[in-house]
C-alpha cells in the first residue's frame, strides 16, 4: 500500500494534467507550485526519479504561465509567492537539459524567477503599506499575502538569486507594524494585532525567523503565540495554520541569527 505520503504523491501524479497543472477550486501556479514541492521533498532525483515527468511539466506549465512583460505567476500575488517558491526549490536541482524534451524552450528558471523578483518588486513600489494583496496593482495590503510573497523570496535569495534589501525590508516593516505586543497579528492596515487569527501569528513568526529579527519583541510576541496554541484549530483552512506553525516552531528552535532555507 505504501506511505500516506507515497499514496499521496501517486494521487497527485494522477491528478496532474497533460498540460502540467492541476485543477481545482483555486487552481493557478502556487497550486501547482505547492504540488511541484511535494515531488521535489520526496527524496528521489528529480530527473530520473518515477516522477522526473511530472516534474517537468509543473515546472514548464508555471513558466508558460507567466506574463513575460510584468513576471506575474498567476492567478494572484499569493499564487506568484507560492509558485517563486517552488521554482527557487526546483532552480539548481532540476537539470533544464532535459526539461522541455522537444518543445522550443520559453526561459530558464533563472530568468522566470528574476522576472518574478521584479513583479514583487514592482508590485510592492505600487502599495502604500510596502506590502502586498491579490492583485499585483493593488494599493492595500494583507499579511497573509504579504508572507507568502515574502517566503517566495526568501527563496530566491536563498538560491542565490539578486532579491533587494528595500523590498525584503520594506515587506518585514509592514509585518512588524501589524503585529500586537500579545503576539497576534493584524490581518491588514499594518497596525497592531487587533485580535487576527492564529495563522497570521504562525507566518509572521516563520519570516521573521528567516529575516534574521529573533531579536525583536514582533518575533518573539508571535513565536510565543503560537508556542502556547499548537493544537489550535482553525474553523477554516485548518491546514494553513499547521503548514507555517510547524516551520515556525522548528525555526523557533535554532539559535538567534542562524540563517535557514524556507
């Protein structure tokens, strides 16, 4: 029968398109870059493991996705964090010798990723808050987007891609603002906490963590917060809060300074 895991990623092996993606209520590139990385943790050669294919076509079907004048990953600013993510985890262990078989290259994921960086960059100039919401050309701003963007590229930096301190810091000023002396965090207008869900603590502190601020009273008001509400049960999107709770607390346990990959 094999692993939960291993059933899981034959199912999601089934489920992906000829095209490359998958469908479902919230399709786009982040669905398809959250599924991309699920291959990619399974421990196999991602060019000649069982799932090499299924690799590949997630990887062209995201870099088809994208608009080559603006870099946007859609279908929205979470999609295009979640997806800069994934491409960041694919750059460097995917041979792209072998990733088009035949059909004429679009770009690298190098260059898929440095437009990408420019969209968050661009988008970022746009909004009043230096943060992010839905919409590239979007003048408010909510946390929740705004960590997955910022997760996406911490990634690219990480992979050593060029990311600028004035958007990573522009981004970590919003999240420090939002976030109460109790930890919660402030779902958006960059102010307080003002009683937001234990998810947003959860993402707050897992960037924070990676930002280098384990220093701050914002990191370790949030780390806190959800230290104390590991069992916590959100009414919807459950499996949010336990996908940013379980990096953050494992961050939360390395030493104040110490880098990390997301």
């Amino acid at each position: 029968m094999g692993t939960v895991y291993e059933r899981g990623l034959a199912w999601l092996a089934t489920a992906q398109s000829p095209e490359g993606t998958w469908k479902g209520g919230n399709s786009g590139s982040g669905v398809d870059g959250i599924c991309l990385m699920s291959f990619l943790a399974s421990g196999e050669d991602p060019n000649y493991g069982q799932y090499a294919q299924v690799i590949r076509r997630a990887i062209r079907a995201m870099i088809k996705s994208q608009d080559a004048s603006t870099g946007y990953l859609p279908n929205s600013m979470y999609h295009h964090g979640f997806a800069m993510l994934a491409l960041a985890e694919a750059y460097g262990a995917v041979d792209e010798s072998l990733l088009w078989e035949g059909e004429k290259p679009v770009r690298t994921i190098c260059q898929t990723l440095d437009l990408a960086i420019r969209c968050a960059s661009t988008s970022q100039a746009k909004n009043r808050w230096g943060a992010w919401r839905y919409s590239p050309d979007a003048s408010d701003a909510d946390t929740s987007v705004t960590g997955a963007v910022l997760m996406g590229l911490f990634a690219c930096r990480n992979a050593g891609l060029e990311v600028s301190d004035e958007t990573i810091n522009g981004a970590m000023d919003y999240m420090r603002r939002s976030t109460g002396q109790d930890g919660s965090v402030a779902y958006s207008g960059g102010f307080g906490g003002m009683g937001g869900s234990m998810n947003l603590s959860a993402i707050a502190a897992l960037v924070g963590a990676i930002s280098h601020a384990k220093e701050s009273e914002q990191y370790q008001a949030s780390l806190k917060r959800i230290k104390e509400n590991l069992e916590h049960r959100e009414t919807t999107y459950p499996e949010y809060f336990r996908y940013y709770m379980a990096q953050a607390s494992f961050k939360g346990t390395t030493k104040p300074g110490r880098s990390g990959t997301p």
